[in-house]
C-alpha cells in the first residue's frame, strides 16, 4: 500500500483536531473572521467523510493489497476522496451551508457509492475473508448506501420551505445514525475480525453471528432513539426500546466474543494495539450502555435538552470509540510503529479525550442540578482540544517510521 495514503489520512485527523482547537478559541473574544458554524459544519463533515472514511477504507485496502489487481482503481479512489473531502471542508469554512458545499457533499455520496461497489467486489473474491466477517462488512456497505437517504432528504426538506420544522433535524440524525452506528461500527468490526483470522486467532462465530444479526436488525429501530425529542407517538418508543435493547446485547455479544480470546489477541499484536484494542471495548459497552439508558422518559429528556450531553454522547462515539478503533488497527498493521514516541502521543491523545469527556458530562450533570458552570470550563475544553492535536501529531510523525508486525 502507498505509504502516502497513511499520510493523508493523519492529514485529515490533524485538520479536524485543529479545527476543533479553532472553536474552542472563540469564547475568548478573539475577533475571528469565520462564523463558528461554518467551522463547526467543517470539521464534523470532514471528522466522519474525510479521517473515519478514509481511515476504515486504508484497513481494507491494506488487508487486500497483496493480492488486489485493480490497483490503479483503488489508488483513484483514495485520491477522488480525498480531494473531494477537502474541497468540501473548504467550502463550509467559506459559506457553511450553501450551494457549493452542498455541491460536495452530494458528489462525496457518489464517491461513497462508488467506495461501496469496490469493497463488495473484493469481498466476494476473497476466499480467505470468513463469510461472517464478510456479512459484516457487507451490512456496513448497506448502511452507508441507506444512511445517503438523510442528504438528500435535506434537499427536499428545504426546498418545500420546511427547514426549520423537526423534519430537518430528523433527517440529519438518520444519516448520523447509519453513518457511525451502521457503516462505521458494522465496516471497522468485520475489517478488525478479519485482521484477527489472518494472525491466527480463533473466535467463538456462535457470538459473532448471533451478535450481528441482533445489531443489524435493531439498526433499524434503534433511530428511533435518536428522535426521541420529536412527540411522534408511543409506537416511536418501542421502536427504540427495542432498537436499543437489542443493540445492547448484539455488543455484548461481539465484546465478550473478543474478549473470550483477548488472551491471545495480546501475544499477536503490539503493547499499544493491545491497549487502545482494550479502551475501544471499553467505550463501545459504555456507548451502548448511555444508549440504553435513553430508553428511560425522564433521563432522555434531560439528555435531549443538555447540549453538553450531545457534544459528550457525539465525541464519544466518533473521537472515543472509532478513531481509537482505527488507531488500533493502524498499529495492528504496522502503520503506526512499536516505539515509545507513538505510545506516548496515544497516551497523550487519550489524556486530552478523557478531559474533554470529563468536562462536557460534568458541566452537563450540573447543568441538571442547576449549578454554575465549572471554573475554567472553557479554558479546560480548549486545553483538552490542543492535546488531541499534539498527540495526533506525534502519532502522525511515527507513521514515517513503519514497521511490519
């Protein structure tokens, strides 16, 4: 695989790091010439289309690459995404929602369509991807195609003057849904599982087939949870009680299916792997357990109505779960090296994740209790937005130095 493409994706993680450091700057009054909801679209477009997407696809890509023929495709792929990404990043830090940036993001679902074909062409040529891992990683393919449902819904939302109804939002939690609860979750799962046969592990597939079809199917219902906020009827509660249940016990179900052999896992891959494998677990069970707990009327309306809450639930999935996910197989397959420079920018990467949790929950939980803001929240927060970057930075900076594991 062209040691350029690792380069590109820490590219674009580096970029939704900065920008991220970009709006924690704004509550000091430093008189920045671009509206904070331009940067704020940017780097949310860019954090899942550009870094998670382009991530989840070098895993694949490297899986492959030894006996891939349509090199040139794959290589053409990664290039038309990147440039597409960029170019739709900068045009919502120029206009925000407007013409050209809608312009890109609606080619950018064209190049996931694309994406989408020559992943599922490959997978049905590999005889060494297990036909489980396979169905994961064609469930994911089906989300990311349904999860293009909400974009365009938006253009029809807006042209027929409703966007400042419920519908709007809806629309845009139904791609955010699929996008990190389906593609994402579904595609890195069966990349990792994948990953795991060719070193040798053995897995229980019982738990892992039970723990798909149980997720898949409640994939469905499980957007209900996110809509909670709209009053659309009992019969939208149950959907999402049943959603959510079912998505609970689907991870239980595919963590203690790894956990069942992470005593082997350990001896396969390197320290860091093995560490940052053991957190995304971790966060994936907690994930699932907030969710579940939106089941609960009163808890989900303090949830819905707590800004912080969402920004916390938001950077728990997508900075916590998938980009240690991806962090994790990057140094499964040797992109990031064994040394103690990539061990510490991790570490100092978590540290920044784990104070920027700690302070969006916590200014949440006193939000409830009717408590003044924490002292130096805004310091903290921006504090835990400049580690993020620095950390990515030196891992970006080991990834020059690869190893083969």
């Amino acid at each position: 695989m062209p040691r350029i493409v690792i380069h590109l994706t820490f590219f674009f993680f580096m970029i939704s790091a900065l920008s991220g450091v970009w709006m924690r700057l704004f509550p000091f009054n430093l008189n920045i010439a671009i509206e904070y909801t331009n940067i704020l679209h940017g780097h949310s477009h860019l954090a899942i289309l550009g870094w998670a997407f382009l991530g989840g696809l070098l895993v694949f890509l490297t899986i492959i690459w030894s006996s891939l023929k349509q090199k040139k495709e794959a290589i053409a792929l990664v290039i038309t995404l990147f440039i597409t990404s960029l170019v739709m990043f900068m045009a919502f830090i120029y206009q925000g929602y407007d013409v050209f940036s809608i312009i890109m993001s609606t080619v950018h679902i064209f190049v996931e369509y694309w994406a989408a074909i020559f992943i599922y062409r490959q997978v049905k040529k590999r005889s060494f991807i297990h036909r489980l891992d396979a169905l994961y990683i064609k469930g994911a393919l089906i989300a990311l195609v349904i999860s293009s449902i909400g974009p365009f819904a938006l253009g029809f939302i807006s042209a027929n003057g409703l966007k400042d109804t419920y519908l709007f939002d809806m629309a845009i939690y139904f791609y955010l849904h699929f996008q990190y609860n389906g593609w994402l979750f579904l595609f890195l799962i069966g990349t990792f599982t994948v990953i795991l046969r060719k070193k040798g592990i053995t897995l229980s597939n019982n738990l892992l087939k039970t723990g798909f079809w149980l997720y898949f199917i409640a994939l469905f219902p499980g957007y209900f949870l996110s809509i909670l906020w709209v009053d659309l009827g009992n019969w939208s509660h149950m959907l999402a009680t049943i959603g959510s249940i079912g998505q609970w016990i689907a991870v239980l179900s595919i963590v203690i299916a790894y956990w069942m052999s992470f005593h082997f896992i350990q001896k396969t891959i390197p320290k860091l792997a093995a560490i940052s494998l053991s957190i995304t677990l971790l966060l994936l069970v907690a994930k699932s357990t907030m969710e579940l707990g939106l089941i609960l009327p009163n808890l989900a309306d303090l949830v819905y109505e707590t800004r912080g809450i969402i920004i916390g639930y938001l950077h728990l999935t997508l900075l916590g779960f998938v980009s240690i996910f991806i962090l994790s197989l990057f140094s499964m397959l040797g992109y990031i090296p064994r040394s103690q420079l990539a061990y510490r920018g991790f570490m100092i990467f978590f540290i920044g994740f784990c104070l920027n949790e700690a302070l969006l929950f916590v200014d949440g939980l006193w939000e409830w209790m009717y408590l003044p803001s924490i002292p130096f929240y805004t310091e903290g927060l921006l504090v835990a937005s400049t580690l993020l970057a620095f950390g990515i930075l030196i891992m970006w900076y080991t990834t020059s130095k690869r190893t083969k594991v």
